[in-house]
C-alpha cells in the first residue's frame, strides 16, 4: 500500500506561495517609502540641513497621516518581514531549502529588521513622542535634520554607526533582491561578477550620496535653541545605546 501524502508537507508550497505573494506585494510600497525617505539626506548635498528638512517635511505629507503611516510603512514592512520569517518554516523541504542566513539577501533583511530599523523606529518616532519633561513630545515639525545635526555632533560615532549599518544593509537587501527577481525573470545572470557590479552600483547611487548629506549636514553649524538642545538629547538618551 502506498503510504498516505503528508498533511503538513502537503500544504507546505501553498502556504510558501501565500506568503511569498504578500512579500513581494509589500515590497512597492517599501520601496516607495524608502525613495521619499532617503530623498532628503541627498538633497543636503545641494541646500544643506535646510534643504533636506523642507524635502522630508514634504516628503512625510504621503505617508504620515493617521492612518498612512500603519499603512503605507509599518504594515508593508511589517508584512515583508513576517512573511520572509514564516517562509523558513513552511518552504518545502528538502525541494525547497530556505537560504541560510549567512547570504546576503537574508543576513542584511535580519539585521535592518531585528537591529537597525527598531533602533532607528525608536530614536525618531517614539521617544520623540514622549509627553513627560524634558521632552514635553517633540512635534513633526520641530523634528527636523536639526536633530539628526544633533544626534551625529553629540555622539559622532554612535549616530554614524546607525545610519550607515541601515543605510548600508538596506542597500545591500535591495540591491541583492532585485538582482534575483531579475536572475529568476532570465534577465539578469547570477555571476560573481554580477553580484559585485550591482553592489557597486547600489553602493554608489544611494548609500554614497546619503553618507555624503549626512557629512555636510553635521558639519554645519547648529542652530538649535539650547531648550530644543535639551529635549533632543532627552529624546536620544532614552535609548539603552545612549544611556553612557
């Protein structure tokens, strides 16, 4: 007698398939969210601090409404993340292995996802929101790159560490998952050689112009009122990275 079809093998592929499908249908909507988001430490290069805050100011009239927020962003993102999570568990096996996560692709998505997007989440939306002095809740309008000037002149290091770790695996995650939509579409090659063009392509067109915004940002001049001084370094210090 043959034996009968496992039940939970069986049903493995269409939850794969579940899952996959509301990855990739998050994934415009990230993407979206990152070009407007990003578009403001580049545009430092051309107006400084001044430019980039007009650029984010506007930027965030798409996406920071009652509801866009949740979802345009943190659902998208959300979903991306879970259903990229779940799909280790429910990938066929041994037909369909899920990558390791010392490949690119999955690495750089754990490491934004569990590191630097709830550390950067953290630092420039809900501390920020605090209502209890000194913060006394830091408005959107007052959030501007003058705080992202703040946070990299009070803690150079600290604050570089965390903008280019997001900045750099973003890219890395992007320019990795592209390459392979393209491979498996037939139109791109998966070669050494391949890999490393589109990395120095990613590299080059957007982490490099973001590093340099943020450089011209810090290097300029503050001009923070020293109470608005003490409500963003408040906002900052609340995170356990800041608390020495």
């Amino acid at each position: 007698m043959s034996a009968k079809p496992d039940g939970t093998r069986s049903i493995r592929p269409a939850l794969t398939n579940v899952l996959n499908s509301i990855s990739h249908g998050a994934t415009p909507f990230i993407a979206t969210f990152l070009l407007i988001h990003l578009s403001a430490p580049v545009m430092a290069n051309l107006g400084g601090s001044s430019l980039a805050s007009q650029t984010m100011l506007l930027g965030r009239e798409f996406y920071q409404t009652p509801y866009g927020e949740s979802m345009l962003v943190l659902g998208p993102i959300t979903a991306h993340v879970l259903a990229g999570a779940l799909k280790r568990f429910t990938s066929p096996k041994p037909t369909s292995q899920p990558r390791p996560l010392s490949t690119r692709l999955t690495g750089t998505g754990y490491a934004v996802a569990v590191f630097w997007l709830p550390v950067h989440y953290f630092i420039h939306r809900t501390s920020p929101k605090t209502p209890t002095p000194p913060i006394n809740a830091v408005g959107p309008s007052e959030l501007d790159f003058e705080f992202v000037k703040y946070g990299l002149k009070t803690w150079p290091f600290r604050m570089t560490f965390l903008y280019a770790g997001l900045v750099i695996g973003l890219t890395l995650h992007v320019t990795e998952a592209m390459g392979l939509l393209a491979y498996f579409q037939g139109k791109l090659k998966q070669t050494k050689d391949a890999i490393n063009a589109r990395t120095a392509t990613g590299i080059v067109g957007v982490a490099l112009p973001v590093f340099a915004g943020l450089f011209f940002i810090a290097r300029e001049p503050s001009y923070l009122f020293p109470s608005m001084a003490r409500r963003f370094h408040a906002v900052i210090q609340r995170h356990p990275l800041f608390w020495l």
